[in-house]
C-alpha cells in the first residue's frame, strides 16, 4: 500500500521566479520540504524584518576556527532550526546511519514514525 504525498506539502518554488506564463511555480512533497530546508538554513536570523527569529544561527560561525566544538556548534544550530520551522509535534524522526560492508559504502536512512495523540 502507497501512503500518500500529499501531507508532505506544496509552496512556492525556491529560488522564486515567475516562469513563461507569468506564474510563480510551486514545487511539491519531497522537493518542497528540500527548498523549505534550503530557505532555513540559508537565512541569518535577523535577515527577514518581520520575522528577525526565522533563520539558522550558522551564520556566525563564518570565521570561526573548524573544530570539535565548532562543528557541534553548527550541528546544534541545525537542529534546532528545522526542529524550529520543519518538524511537526507529533513526528519522530529515526535516523539510522550504516555501512554495506560487501561494496564498502556508508548509507543513512530518516524513517518519519507518527505518534497519536492520546
């Protein structure tokens, strides 16, 4: 059984642009939760006027020197940016890391698992 897309959302398609019949396209399921991801961590917050909080704190690290505790740095801000703007409250995210040890290549998979509400 083929759960459906739909859930997964449509928006306007990232970078916005208008196409050749004057429209803005939009883009839909997984491709718009890509460009949503995209527009949050390329955004400082601070950047949009009316909403200064959207954004990832990424941004301040530029200059910083590339360490352990930089990249966990990073990696927090990350987090709690699309824990912030993408997740929903009833969504766990399962991350399994792993590694075909035949063909020596690394994988990773995010197994969505909705919880109900009691």
């Amino acid at each position: 059984m083929q759960v459906p897309r739909e859930f997964l959302g449509v928006g306007w398609k990232f970078p916005l642009r208008v196409n050749a019949l004057g429209a803005i396209p939009f883009s839909q399921h997984e491709q718009n939760i890509e460009e949503s991801i995209w527009i949050i961590l390329s955004t400082a917050k601070g950047e949009r006027v009316m909403q200064p909080q959207f954004g990832c704190g990424i941004h301040n690290y530029v200059f910083a020197a590339n360490n352990p505790a930089t990249r966990g740095s990073i990696a927090y801000e990350v987090q709690n940016a699309l824990a912030l703007y993408e997740d929903t409250p009833n969504r766990l995210l399962i991350l399994v890391d792993y590694r075909v040890n035949a063909i020596n290549s690394k994988r990773n998979l995010v197994y969505p698992f909705y919880l109900t509400e009691s």
